[in-house]
C-alpha cells in the first residue's frame, strides 16, 4: 500500500482548500445569479420588458413587420410551456390572432394574463434568422400539426433580460476548476516549498551506486 510522504500533508491541506474554496465560489455565483434573474425589472418599452402605452399592439406578421416593437395578446395561453432548444437557449413557437405561428425567445417574467386566459407577450421585435432544422423539427414532436409560417426570422422578447443559472452547468465548470486547483496548489506549494528549502524536492535523486 502506497503510504503519504509526510511532506506532502500541508500541500494536500492547501490544495484541498483551494479546491474547497472554488466549489464554494461556484454555488455563490448560482445563488447570486439566479437572485439578479428574480429580482430585475426591465424599463416599460425595452425588448423584453412589459409593453409601454405607445407600444403597438399586433396580431399577424405583416403587422410585425410594419414595426421596429411591439407586443401580442395571444389566445395561445400555453405557448410558454412549450420549451424548442438550440444553441443552449430556450425558444417558444407561438400562434397569432391572424393564425400564423412564429419562433419567439420569450421573458416570462414580463408576460402577464389578460382577460381571463389570453397571454399577453413582452415587447418583441423582428430579428431575421434562418430558423434552423432542429427548431423544427421539435416543433414537429411537441406540438403536433403545428408549423412555423415564416423561417427567416424570430421574434425576440427576450432583449437583456438576464437567464436564470444553469445550475448543472455551472457546477460543472466549477468542479472542474476546482480538480485542476487541487493538484496544481498541491504540487506547486510542494515545488515552491522545495525551492525555497522548507521541503524536500518532490521528486527526490537517487544516489548513484558506485562502481
């Protein structure tokens, strides 16, 4: 059984601190991330916020297209509940009062219910992009016989709205930097120690047997 040089036990204590410390940063980062998501508020007006009294209320594409904002009050209520992933971000397909459907990247946070039921969205504006076959895909399987009208654009709503952490991923990235400060506070306090005459060297010369 391989025993611990002794040498070695404050560097593995100085690692293990390091290591310790950063998976305590990374949880932090989660708790204040996600209070900065619940807790702002967007101006009345902006993408992505609620709409403002001059906001322009539209109920088909063309209506879209003939404004840099606006905003839709939509009898697709449940549109929000159905999540579209790519390019690590949540899309939502939504159908218009004209009975067109688009891609939109929504803020929930800013939509609100009106007359009983209807949804009513956060300013959006037309952004041209070539939706891509993933998207549709998707579409396909969670809303069936449903399909986007256009495919080269979608409307965002979601402006500078901040996302909530993802917790599972940041703790991963957290982890891993915590593995790699683990060994590199490990060996370099034991290197740095060495050097300056405290340890000895990590990696003690064997003495050569004399002829």
């Amino acid at each position: 059984m391989t025993k611990i040089r002794m040498d070695f036990v404050p560097c593995l204590l100085i690692g293990g601190l390091l290591c310790g410390l950063t998976i305590f940063a990374g949880q932090k980062y989660v708790e204040m991330a996600d209070e900065r998501y619940e807790t702002q508020e967007l101006p009345q007006g902006e993408v992505g916020g609620e709409p403002a009294a001059d906001t322009p209320l539209v109920e088909s594409i063309a209506e879209m297209q003939q404004n840099d904002t606006f905003y839709v009050v939509t009898d697709d209520e449940n549109y929000e509940m159905y999540h579209l992933f790519y390019d690590d971000k949540e899309w939502n397909p939504m159908e218009l009062p004209s009975g067109e459907v688009v891609c939109v990247r929504n803020n929930v946070k800013a939509s609100k219910t009106v007359d009983g039921y209807k949804k009513q969205t956060p300013v959006g504006r037309i952004v041209p992009f070539e939706i891509p076959e993933t998207l549709i895909s998707q579409l396909a399987d969670e809303r069936k016989g449903m399909e986007f009208s256009d495919t080269t654009f979608y409307v965002d709503m979601f402006g500078e709205a901040l996302e909530s952490a993802n917790e599972d991923d940041i703790k991963f990235k957290f982890d891993m930097v915590a593995v790699i400060l683990f060994w590199v506070g490990t060996f370099g306090s034991h290197m740095i120690g060495a050097k300056i005459g405290l340890l000895p060297p990590v990696f003690p010369k064997r003495k050569k047997e004399k002829a």
